[in-house]
C-alpha cells in the first residue's frame, strides 16, 4: 500500500464518530487494493464491482469531507487520473428553459471527468409533482455520462436516506448504477465533544481545566435544543464560533492580554453561549 493510500485511510480514521462509515470505506479499499494486486499478477479483474456511491445521511455528518478523501483514495488507487472532488448542486444543473438544463449540466460534468462528481441534494432533481421540472434532463445527461465516462467518471450522491432511497427508486437507470449505499449516522454528544476539540486545535484555541465538563453538557444541550433540525457538526461549529465571539467580548474588556488569555476558552465563554444559544 503507498504512503498516499496510508494517509489518506489515516485521514478518515482520525474523523470523530463514524464508525460505520469507516468500516465501509475499510471493505471498500482493501477490496479494490485486493482487484489491483490480481490484475497485477495476471488473474484477471475479477466481479466488477460499482464505485458510484450514496451517501444518505443527515446534514453536517462528514459525507462532503468523506467524499473528498475518498476521491484521493481512487486517484491512488488508479482509478482515476485527477482525484478531485467536483461538488455541484441541484441550482449548478438545473435551468428554467426547456432543453438548456441538458447542456448546463453537460459542462459541470465535463469538469468532472477523471474525477469524483459529488451532487449533493441529489434527490431534488427528481420532483414529481411538477410536470414541468427540468430536473429530470439533469438526470438523463448523468446516466449518458456515466456511460459514455464509465472508466474515467465516478459519482457520490448525497442526501437524507429517506430521500436518497426514494431518488434511486425512481429511475431505473439510477437503480442499476447506485448499489453501494453508505450511511452517515447523526452525531452523538461524545462525539460533538471531539469535533469541538478539534476545532479549538485547529484554529489555535485552548479549553480551560474547568470549561471541559460544561462543553460536554452544552453538547447535550445542542441536541436538545437543535430538535428535529439538528445538523450535527455544522450545529457545533455555530457552537463553537458562539464561544469565540463571547471570548472576545469578555478579552475586550481587559486593558492588556497576553497570548495565552486570546487562546483560552473559559467556562463562562461556554455558558454564557449555551444560554443564548438557539
């Protein structure tokens, strides 16, 4: 295994909670790592096996920063040439006038030839209700692309699993090219706790000795507060920046600061920030 596949299996170890997901991406690799090394040795490729994906999953679970390394791990793989992650919505695709959605969304899947096409949202290129939706020329230009591409183009699509399941029921063509569905699971407040720790490493920021406990509890309090809405690490990242700006309201007070004092997360930043937060 080289030195880049390593790094960036280790990348996706290190992320907080995502266990499952990384168990999956495990398989996935050491299957494909298996099928290169037979290839090498003259046995042949073997069961092909589908390397578009579906990540269902709520908001803020990792499935976009997954897909990035994932995109490595194909590029290291030799799977493909680029190794870059083209992410595009439903608005990058889909235009008002009949028959211009077709060549829109032509032109963002070019860009992702030899590289990873990330649609995120995929599921709201499909709307039934309106019989007038371009959303469905979208559609048609990927599964041409995919096979016109298929040995130089792979696709991740992403979205809440009931979604994501009701989006691949709808289209055959969908059906017989997405078979792999990996599931990002919701973030428990353990893990909340670990991606504010990262955060704060991350951008040179400390948590005093006697704030750690009341982070832990304002990472239950996100949650609870969050209800069906809850976007797991985006809701801890506005956690986390509420500490920095209430930081900076108590530093703006004090006549001089030292460079500990404007690194120092203290417990009343966390409290005061979980009382006002909504």
């Amino acid at each position: 295994m080289s030195e880049a596949l390593q790094k960036s299996i280790q990348d996706i170890n290190k992320l907080p909670g995502l266990k499952k997901v990384k168990e999956e991406v495990k398989n996935l690799v050491a299957y494909l790592q298996s099928t290169k090394e037979r290839k090498e040795q003259g046995l042949g490729e073997g069961p092909a096996l589908t390397l578009h994906l579906i990540f269902s999953g709520n908001p803020g679970t990792g499935k976009t920063t997954v897909a990035r390394i994932l995109a490595e791990i194909y590029r290291d793989l030799g799977l493909i040439q680029g190794g870059k992650l083209i992410e595009v919505t439903r608005s990058d695709l889909v235009v008002a006038e009949k028959g211009k959605t077709a060549e829109r969304a032509a032109e963002k899947f070019n860009q992702a030839i030899d590289n990873v096409l990330f649609i995120d949202e995929a599921y709201t290129l499909i709307n039934k209700k309106d019989p007038n939706d371009n959303g469905q020329e979208a559609i048609d230009e990927l599964l041409k692309y995919m096979e016109d591409y298929r040995d130089r183009l792979i696709v991740i699509v992403a979205g809440y699993e009931k979604n994501m399941h009701d989006f691949v029921a709808a289209n055959a063509g969908l059906a017989s090219r997405f078979k792999r569905n990996i599931i990002f699971e919701n973030y428990n407040d353990l893990e909340l706790y670990q991606i504010f720790y990262k955060m704060c490493r991350e951008n040179n920021y400390m948590i005093a000795n006697d704030a750690s406990g009341p982070i832990q509890n304002a990472c239950k309090k996100v949650i609870e507060i969050t209800g069906e809405r809850y976007s797991n690490a985006r809701d801890v990242r506005r956690f986390f920046e509420g500490c920095i700006q209430t930081q900076s309201v108590r530093l703006s007070q004090m006549k001089t600061k030292t460079k500990l004092d404007l690194m120092m997360i203290k417990k009343e930043d966390v409290e005061t920030t979980i009382n006002n937060f909504s």
